[in-house]
C-alpha cells in the first residue's frame, strides 16, 4: 500500500512540474491549418506579439454593402493563435449592412460604441431575434447561426466583436448564391429565387454560372 501511494505521490508531483505552454505565437512562416498555425519559437516572441493597433483606424464604407469589416484574427493578430479568442471592427456608413451570415467556428459577442445598430439572428427552428441596439448595448450570437447587422440610424455606427476562436471562419449567404459560380439554374431550383432575378444580383456582385 505504501508503494502504491508513494507511486501516486510522485505521479502527481511530476505532472504539477511538467511543462506547460503558455501561449502558441503564430508562426507565419508556417503554412496554417484547422488547429491554427504552429507556434513561433519562444525566443522570437515579443510584446508586439501580443498587442494589434489594426483596429483603430475605420474600415472603408464606400462599397455596396457601406460597411467594412476589420478582422484581428489568428491571421491578422499572432497573439490570440492557440487561444480560443478574437476581436474585429465593424464599420458601417447610413444603411450600411453587414449581410445574412455565418461563423462555423465562433460564437459572437457584439458592443455598439457609435450609432444605433438593428442586429439578429435566425435559430435552427426558423425563430427569428431581432434587437435595435444603442450604444453600449451588447448581443450575442450562437456559433454557426445566421445573422446581420444594419446601421438603423441616421449617423455612422460604430462596434467591436469579440470571438470564441482565434478563427471563427465566415461565409456570408449572399456572396456564397451570387459572387459565386453557383449555376443560376440550380439557385432557382434550391431557392425558388426567380432566374432574372439570381442573374441581376449576380451580375451586381460579380457572380457567373
């Protein structure tokens, strides 16, 4: 009995002192994959590694959809890699939009810091949640759920979302049927979208097929 105890002890002892990693920096040099980048080598990390300042300067709204999206992921920030964290900057101009879309990988966190924003999701039961949003209001969306937001006021609107992965990936409904090669027919056919109108927003969004 003694034995086996003073096998558990030093088991316990040895895995209280194993290595732990504390971070996983980016390596960019290395190619990325669906667990992130490999870690850049501890003695070439440094502060910079973990501080962006990308997000301070406003994205460009003068596109279709008025908006711009500034990411700090994996890509971006080599700090968060490893992590399970993200952040970006939502820019949107007077009826700007950011269309019907998806993260597979991420819940999102939204803050409004200007403006006033419409925001909402749309449930795997087809239940709708819209929320007008001011301010410093805040609204959560569940990972892999469809949902937008809409600069609902009549100044530029202004927020900041956070991630629950360091790559929550993204593909946005509208670009995924019409910025694509997705043959009009098909599109017809799976969405009951009349074809001169699937060619219209094609020939809008730069899509073929």
């Amino acid at each position: 009995m003694k034995i086996v105890l003073s096998i558990i002890f030093l088991s316990l002892f040895s895995l209280s002192h194993a290595s732990v990693v504390d971070f996983c920096v980016a390596d960019f040099t290395a190619p990325n994959g669906p667990a992130g980048y490999s870690c850049k080598n501890p003695a070439h990390v440094t502060a910079n590694d973990f501080a962006y300042s990308g997000l301070a300067t406003a994205g460009n709204t003068s596109n279709i959809i008025k908006a711009a999206v500034t990411p700090a992921f994996d890509a971006q920030f080599p700090g968060v890699n490893g992590l399970g964290i993200s952040a970006a900057r939502l820019d949107l101009a007077p009826d700007g939009v950011i269309p019907l879309h998806t993260h597979p990988g991420a819940s999102e966190l939204l803050v409004v810091v200007e403006g006033q924003i419409c925001a909402g999701f749309v449930d795997s039961g087809n239940n709708v949640y819209l929320k007008t949003l001011e301010k410093g209001d805040i609204m959560v969306f569940p990972q892999g759920l469809l949902h937008f937001q809409i600069n609902s006021g009549n100044s530029q609107a202004l927020a900041f979302v956070s991630f629950s992965s360091a790559n929550p990936g993204l593909q946005i409904l509208d670009f995924a049927l019409f910025k694509s090669d997705f043959p009009t027919e098909l599109i017809t056919q799976t969405t009951f979208i009349d074809a001169a109108v699937v060619k219209k927003l094609k020939a809008v969004l730069g899509g073929s097929g």
